[in-house]
C-alpha cells in the first residue's frame, strides 16, 4: 500500500534530512506560486515559473532542452494553449481543481502541453504543479522513481481516494508544516501526502523520532 502512515513518515524524515528542501515542507513558497498565477498564465507568470522550475533543477542534464533560454522561449509558444486550458480547469475560480475530483482526461491537456515545452515527466509534473498545485504531483529524480506521469497519477490518485484515514494524514502533515507562518489557505495537502508517501516508498527508512 502506496498511502500509508508508515510511509508518510519515512518519506517525511528523509524530506526533512535534505537542507534546502523547506523545513516548512515549502509552506511558504505557495505564497510565490499563487501570488505569480494571480492573474492567470501570462508571460510574467511564464518568467517566474521557468525561474522557478530552475531552482527546483527541473530542466538540468545534458539533454536539451535544457537551458533558461530555451524553455522561455519554448514555453511562450505554448503559452496561448496553456492559457486556454487554464481557464477550462478554472472555470468556478472559487474552487481550486484537485486531484480527488478532476479525471486524467481531465488534466492530460495541460500535461500534454507542459511535455511539449520539454519530454520529461519530471519536468511536466513540476511544471503542472506550480499551475495546479493540488491536482499534480511533484515526480522527482532524486526523491522518488521516474515513470510514467500518466500510470504514476492515475495509481496514486486510485490509492488516495480509496484510503479511509485520510484526516490523520492530513492532521500529521499540518503539524509536521510546524512554521511560525500560517498554513497557506490553499496548501496543496492530497498532493503532498501522496508525494510523502511515494518518497517514503522509495526510501523506507524508519525514523521513531517523527511522529
């Protein structure tokens, strides 16, 4: 079983063993990441994630394209579809789209277009989540397995729904966040656990001291 508390914890020990991986568990960055998507995917939008997405080594290696550059100016191109796209997803702005109730046929556009600007599940998935950060999961090559988006986000969604104790989850995420800073209104707990979850997975590790 993929969502689990034993794996939440795991995965919670080994993300907060990382120095620059957010004692907070990136509670604060969510500031950043709606204040930039206030005012829909427009270009100043599109400058902030590609300078994010580097600093989250989303487009780093050898294979191109893999430069600021290059996925500025790829992204722009796509930026019109991506807009369109945001908007259908969007269509009730009082709600936040979620991977509970949003279908991968749902998503796969937004998805498809983020694969354009660069072919990497990594890369899409870090993307997607800076646009929606409660219906992607972050898929990382040094957290957790690279796969498959597609597979990975319709299994982890089918395990997360199906899940029972969902509230203590949630509880032990809230207190493990622990900042002197509020919990962002809109933290993208479901997608959080899970990545958690799958890092503790992959990294099965126990640590008695996280509770």
């Amino acid at each position: 079983m993929v969502i689990s508390l034993d794996n939440f914890r795991a995965g919670l020990s080994w993300w907060l063993d990382k120095d620059n991986w957010g004692r907070d568990l990136i509670n604060a960055e969510y500031d950043g990441i709606y204040n930039d998507r206030a005012e829909g995917v427009t270009e100043r939008w599109w400058g902030a994630t590609v300078t994010r997405l580097g600093q989250w080594q989303a487009y780093r290696g050898s294979k191109p394209p893999n430069s600021k550059l290059e996925i500025t100016k790829r992204g722009l191109q796509q930026l019109a579809y991506l807009s369109e796209e945001y908007s259908r997803l969007m269509s009730n702005p009082m709600m936040e789209p979620s991977i509970a109730d949003q279908t991968w046929e749902d998503i796969v556009p937004v998805f498809a277009i983020a694969y354009r600007i660069k072919p990497s599940p990594v890369f899409a998935g870090k993307m997607c989540h800076f646009l929606f950060p409660n219906l992607f999961i972050v898929m990382d090559n040094v957290a957790t397995s690279v796969s498959n988006y597609e597979i990975y986000w319709r299994g982890m969604k089918s395990a997360w729904c199906s899940f029972k104790d969902k509230e203590s989850l949630r509880n032990a995420l809230a207190t493990a966040i622990g900042s002197g800073k509020p919990i962002h209104q809109r933290y993208p707990f479901e997608t959080k656990i899970i990545e958690l979850c799958h890092i503790g997975l992959c990294h099965p590790e126990r640590h008695p001291s996280i509770s």
